[in-house]
C-alpha cells in the first residue's frame, strides 16, 4: 500500500486448515474477512456452524482487534452489483461482530469482485453506489499495534511430535 508493507498470512477456508488459520491469525495485525455475497454462499457462511463466524470469533478470540469485511463475488449476485445484497450482509454481519466483541462502526465493508477486480485497488464504476474505501484504501487505514516487546515472548505452537529413539 502506499502507507505499509503487508504480509498476507491466508487462512483457506476449508475445515482441514482450521490449525493453520490458528497459527496465521495468531500473528496478524488486522484480519481481512472474505464473505461470500453468492445466494446460498452467504448463508451457509452465516449459519451457526458457518465459517465465515468461525472465522471472525476466532480473529477475535486470538487477539486481532482490527478487520476489514470484503463482500466478495459481487459480479455474481442477483442482480450483479446488488446494494440490496451488500446492505443485508453488512447488517447482518455487523450484528454478529458486535456480538463475538467487535464495533462493527470502525470495520470497512467493502464490496469487492475478485474475479473481475473491482473495488480492490481503484474504485470499480460497477459499484458506484459504495462511497467508502477500496481494498487497498482500506488497508492504508489500519492503526499499527504497539509491540510489547517489554512483555514475555508468546509462540504459536501447531502441533507437537514424539520422536522415539
């Protein structure tokens, strides 16, 4: 960006890799929660046992107090580019931000479309009805957190072998 440097720690979303997004949020500075916008896609991630939650009370749980929500797949909504669509994720995420512990007023919602680029880097024509930041913008305004480098180190550990012998 133009302000930082960033390493991007991907956390894939599948079930196998939940001690990797452990071991990655454990070190992350601000979280950056892909929601899916797609009909079916949003509210399987939404439901109780959905990953998009998961994945937002674990950053929270392991110490990330910032994040930025981008509502993906918006080229693939009904209709495309729907402000219908983004304002019912952004509602109903927000609620439940709030709840795990998050002000949802001080996280960007920024509706995106990875696969066509929009609204990641420069602001897409297709979503001119979003006034707030790009990706990108976004990324520049995250607070860099003090470093306690007075405190005892802290190590994420993933997993722990037995060697005989």
């Amino acid at each position: 960006t133009t302000k930082y440097y960033c390493t991007v720690i991907d956390a894939p979303g599948h079930r196998d890799f939940i001690k990797n997004m452990i071991t990655g949020t454990s070190q992350a500075d601000c979280a950056v929660l892909i929601i899916d916008s797609t009909t079916g896609g949003f509210e399987a991630g939404i439901s109780k046992d959905g990953q998009t939650r998961e994945h937002a009370l674990l950053a929270f749980t392991l110490g990330v107090k910032q994040m930025i929500c981008c509502c993906n797949k918006m080229d693939a909504t009904t209709p495309k580019y729907s402000k219908a669509r983004y304002d019912e994720i952004v509602k109903e995420v927000s609620s439940y931000l709030k709840k795990v512990g998050y002000n949802p007023d001080k996280i960007p919602f920024v509706p995106i479309s990875g696969f066509e680029g929009d609204n990641m880097i420069e602001r897409s024509t297709n979503l001119d009805w979003y006034k707030g930041p790009t990706l990108l913008e976004a990324l520049d305004l995250i607070q860099e957190p003090k470093r306690p480098s007075d405190k005892p180190l802290r190590l994420p550990l993933q997993d722990v072998y037995k060697i005989g012998g």
